[in-house]
C-alpha cells in the first residue's frame, strides 16, 4: 500500500511525517474536509496496516499523536454541533427499524435498485472499500471496553464478519472476492487516492470511536445503525446487482449480509444495547450520538454520490 | 441430560435459535445454517423462508430518509 498523495498543508504534513520527516505544526480547516479527512486516515492506518517503508515505530510517535488529536477535537466538534443530541436509544433504535419504501425514496441502494447502472456500482464499490476491506477492525477495538453479555454478544457478530473462523468466509474476503469479479483492484489500500473525504470520514469516525475509550458507547452506536440498516439495503443491492447482470460470485457478498444481518441486528438490540445500557446507563447518549453521527456521514456521503450520478459525474477523484 | 435448546421468540418477528441447525421444510427440503444463532422466519414474509430477512418490519411509503 503507498502512501497516499497529499490534499493540502494538514495532510502533506502528516505525510512528510510518514516519510520520515519532522511533525509540522498545522492549522487544521474545514473538519469534514479532504485535507483533514486524509490526514486523519493517514494517522489512524498506522494502527490498522502501516505502510510499507514507515517505521512501525511512529504508531505511538508524540507528535504525530498531538497532531492527531487536534484533528480528532476539530471533527469530533463538527458532529457534536451537526448532531442534535438525544439519550433515548429505544426510539432511536425504533426509526431504524422502520424501513421507507417506494419510488421516491432516496438513497444509493435505492436508486442502485431502480435504475442504476454498473459504471455507478462500481464506483460506489470502489467507496466502500475502504472500509470493507478491513469490516469489522474497527468495531474489533471496542471489545476490551466492555465487560459481560454486552462483549460476548459483540464478539458473536464479530466473529461472524471475520467469517466464522474460516479464512475464505471473512466478510473482507467476500468484498474482494466481488471486485475482482467487476474488474476492481482488491489490494487493501488501492483505491485512498480516488475516493472523497465523505467516504473517508465515514470510515474515520469508525477508527476514532474505536480507538477511543471515552467514546466506547459511540463505537457501539456506530455498529448498531449499520447492523440494524444493512439487511434491506443489501437486499436492494443484491437485486440490482442481478438486474445489471453480475454474476453469483460478485453477488454473494450482498446476498450473504442479507440473512447475516437480519441475526446481526437481533443480537446487537437484545444482547449487545440491552445489557450495556443496564450496566451503563450513562452511555445512552453516546450510543445515539454514534448511531446519528454515522447517519449524518451516511447521508453527506449518499447526498456526494447521488449529486455526481444526477450530473452524470464520476463520483470519484481524478 | 442433555442442555435443552434455547429458542428466542421475538414479538415482532423471528425466533432466534442457537448453534448451526437445519430445518426440514414441508416440502421436504432441509436448509443448513452454520450461524452462531439463526433467525427464523414466522411471519412467512421472507424472501429466503425460512430464514428471516427482515421483511415483517414496518414499512412508510416515500420515506425521504437516504440508506
């Protein structure tokens, strides 16, 4: 995996770092913006991969942790003030449940469905990627943060990700699996250069509530609304994906988190939100705050490829 | 004797079950699931009967919220 190019002063200074350099101080902008974005995921694949030719050893480098964090201050701001705060799981957990149907509805599975065609499924496959590749790495962060019924339950539906023990079944090895069938580079990393910052904070706030114990009911918040959302979406994708003509091989990876995530969903309401928020109550604000701040990076996401698609853009960067 | 087996039956739609089970279907069939615990379609809404695929939940015409 190289490392990638840089989209201004905050991330040319991350990768100077990354090559070896001095830590540059720096002036971060706009929170939810490339510059920020590929900075912010540049620092966290140092605990994820690494690059090749960095020092293994700048993981816990101070300066380059101190930059870090006044990268994470900046967008974990944004959302705060982006994200109307509630503590009312049950409710939160209710809206999610309900499923908007019809013609009108927007969304990318939704139009992927309907009317779109193999150009834009690919790209979007191209977006998710980026976390695809590595599902489920994350969330695995969150596990010694939790304590009894909560953990095993999240360790249940993590284990099932990672495929059930078997190497061939890991939900990462399945998306691969679908981009070579669609002609896609499936090397972990190859496509950070072409995707937007919408894509990239999607997967950054998943590494910063991860990576975070203060932000654990976040981290859980998270993986709850793509549990509790995933099943029809992948439904729609699978459907579409057979309407485009993609063969079985490329269509298993959706057609599998259709029924994975019908259980998925079961287990994190009653085994995993249940018994956490019996055992810490005070997390309820955070869990919401995970579950509406990964719908808000969701929706600027959805709202980028939609937008570029009507245009009859590539949602992509040169 | 042996543990019995635990079944879930939810309110608002399938009964979980634990462990890899196959189920025999009228007509015959079996259907294997090796999940940690399977979710059983009793609403006979699922596309993949008799496996849940969260067809029993509720559904709003032109919802405007994006996937």
């Amino acid at each position: 995996m190289l490392i990638p190019t840089a989209r201004g002063p905050v991330s040319e200074a991350v990768v100077e770092a990354l090559r070896g350099g001095p830590v540059r101080p720096v002036d971060p902008d706009d929170p939810y913006g490339d510059d920020l974005q590929l900075a912010l995921h540049c620092c966290y694949e140092l605990h994820y991969r690494g690059y090749p030719g960095v020092s293994p050893d700048l993981e816990w480098d101070p300066a380059l942790l101190t930059l870090r964090r006044e990268l994470e201050r900046a967008f974990v701001s944004a959302l705060r003030a982006d994200v109307p705060a509630g503590d009312d799981v049950d409710a939160e957990v209710a809206a999610l449940l309900v499923e908007p149907v019809g013609p009108q509805v927007r969304g990318v599975s939704h139009h992927l469905h309907r009317a779109g065609e193999l150009w834009q499924l690919r790209e979007y496959i191209v977006h998710r990627s980026i976390y695809h590749l590595k599902e489920a790495d994350p969330q695995a962060w969150v596990i010694p943060r939790l304590s009894g019924p909560a953990k095993a339950a999240l360790v249940t539906v993590e284990h099932d990700e990672y495929g059930g023990g078997t190497p061939d079944h890991m939900h990462s090895a399945l998306f691969a699996a679908m981009m070579r069938e669609l002609g896609l580079d499936e090397a972990y990393g190859a496509h950070v250069d072409r995707v937007p910052a919408p894509t990239l904070a999607e997967v950054n706030l998943m590494s910063l509530c991860g990576l975070h114990r203060e932000l654990r009911g976040a981290s859980v918040g998270q993986f709850a609304m793509v549990e509790l959302t995933s099943s029809p979406g992948s439904e729609r994708l699978v459907r579409g994906m057979r309407r485009m003509g993609c063969g079985e091989a490329a269509i298993r990876f959706y057609d599998e988190h259709v029924e994975a995530d019908a259980v998925h969903e079961q287990v994190v309401r009653r085994g995993v939100l249940t018994p956490l928020l019996e055992a810490e109550p005070e997390l309820a604000a955070d869990v919401v705050f995970g579950i509406r701040a990964a719908l808000h990076l969701g929706d600027r996401l959805g709202e980028h490829l939609l937008g570029c698609w009507e245009r009859g853009e590539s949602s992509l960067r040169p | 004797m042996r543990e019995p087996t635990r079944m879930v039956l939810t309110d608002e739609g399938p009964a979980l079950v634990s462990g890899p089970v196959e189920i025999e279907t009228p007509d015959g069939g079996v259907v294997r699931s090796d999940r940690p615990v399977t979710a059983l379609c009793l609403c006979r809404r699922s596309r993949r009967w008799p496996i849940c695929d969260t067809s029993h939940r509720t559904k709003v015409r032109e919802g405007d919220r994006p996937c």
